[in-house]
C-alpha cells in the first residue's frame, strides 16, 4: 500500500464510521442514476460482475434479487464500508483493495464479466489508473460500467458551483466526459448533466 492509500483509507473509515448508518436513506436524494445503470447492466446477460466501491451494498443487493444466479463480488478500499456491505451480501466475495491496483481475478476466482463502479470514481485518487486497470482486468468480451457525478454544467451556475464546493470536503470530484469519452467509453448524460453513464468495452 502507497502512503497516499494509507492517508485514504484513514479519511474513508473516519468519514464513512461516521456516515454508513445513515447513508442510504440520505444518498437516495442525491446519488441520482443508479437504478438506471442498474438496468443497463441486467439489460445483457453476463454472470460475474464485481463492484467497485460497493459502500453499503445497495447496488448488490438489487442485483442479486433480479439475477440471483450471478456470482457477485466487491472490492472495497473503506475497512467501515466493507463490513457493512459483508453483512448484507453475504452471498458475494469482498476483497480489502483499491480502485488502481486491485487484483480483480482473485475475487471470484475468474476474471468477471462485468465491472462495475458507482459513484466510486470520483472519490478514486488515480482515476485513469483505475479505469484502465479495470477494462485490463475485465473478462475478454467484457465491459467496465461507470455512474457517477458529470461536469453540471445543465444546471443553474451557482447551485453548480455550490454542489461542487460541498463535494469537495467530502474529496468527491465530479467526472468530466470529454475524459470519459477519450477514455474509450460510450456516453449517457442524465438531466443537468448531473450524472453521467458510462461503458467501456473490452474486446474478445
Ligand atoms: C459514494 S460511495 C458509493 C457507494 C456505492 N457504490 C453506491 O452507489 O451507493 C463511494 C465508495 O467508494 C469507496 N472508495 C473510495 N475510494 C476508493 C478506492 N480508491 N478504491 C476502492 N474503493 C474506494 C468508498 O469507501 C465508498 O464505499
């Protein structure tokens, strides 16, 4: 582990001890796109998916509950978060690791079909590390899908600015789509441009 993951997961267990009991019920009102990437993703038949960040559980569990014969894992970098998604999935595989360097084979013990990050991204330090170490550790044929705050530029400028200060304590950056696109991905942007969908396929 670098010093720069120390000093992450230090900040991740103290923000999320903090935060997991209630994250849910309050994430519901901003973490906009979800079940939409939820769809996306049950709209092709794979059968191994692991996420990336998966916080609580929640994406998970709905997955599991509409494809139950799916093998899911996790990896998670938050020692709170990942007990708490443990405790609610205790059909998928976890694995203590990071975004960049996660070694995404071991999970499920085969390479999974899908990838799968969820308002993850914009909290990763080296997000085009862990991007492309994601479509690199993918299934051949398989796809890495991506959730997560766009640029806001659809919205009133200083309720965008305001939303981007906040998320800022809390070390969120909004994911910008040109990178995305130039990243390889195929493009989704939700109302405002306040989320974004993203797919990056791997080739067979
Ligand atoms: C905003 S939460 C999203 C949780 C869940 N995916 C959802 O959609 O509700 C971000 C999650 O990513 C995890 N995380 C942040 N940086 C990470 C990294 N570099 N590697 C792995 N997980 C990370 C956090 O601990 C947290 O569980």
């Amino acid at each position: 582990m670098t010093p720069e993951q120390t000093e992450h997961r230090v900040f991740l267990n103290r923000y999320y001890k903090a935060a997991r009991s209630i994250y849910d019920v309050t994430r519901k009102y901003y973490l906009f796109g979800r079940d939409r990437a939820l769809d996306e993703l049950l709209a092709a038949p794979w059968a191994s998916l692991v996420e990336v960040g998966p916080g609580t559980g929640r994406n998970l569990e709905i997955l599991q509950r509409r494809r139950a014969w799916a093998l899911y894992g996790g990896i998670e970098a938050a020692d709170a978060m990942l007990e708490r998604a443990a405790a609610r999935c205790p059909w998928a595989h976890f694995q203590r690791a990071f975004a960049e360097d996660a070694d995404y084979r071991s999970v499920l013990g085969v390479p999974p079909q899908r990838i799968f990050f969820s308002y993850c991204l914009s909290m990763v330090q080296r997000r085009e590390e862990a991007l492309q170490h994601a479509l690199h550790e993918v299934a051949p044929g398989g796809e890495v899908h991506v959730v997560d705050f766009a640029d806001l530029r659809g919205l009133p400028r200083p309720l965008a600015a305001g939303l981007r200060a906040w998320l800022e304590l809390y070390r969120v950056t909004p994911l910008d789509p040109g990178w995305l696109a130039a990243q390889g991905a195929e493009l989704v942007l939700g109302p405002g441009r306040y989320y974004v969908l993203a797919r990056l396929r791997r080739p067979r």
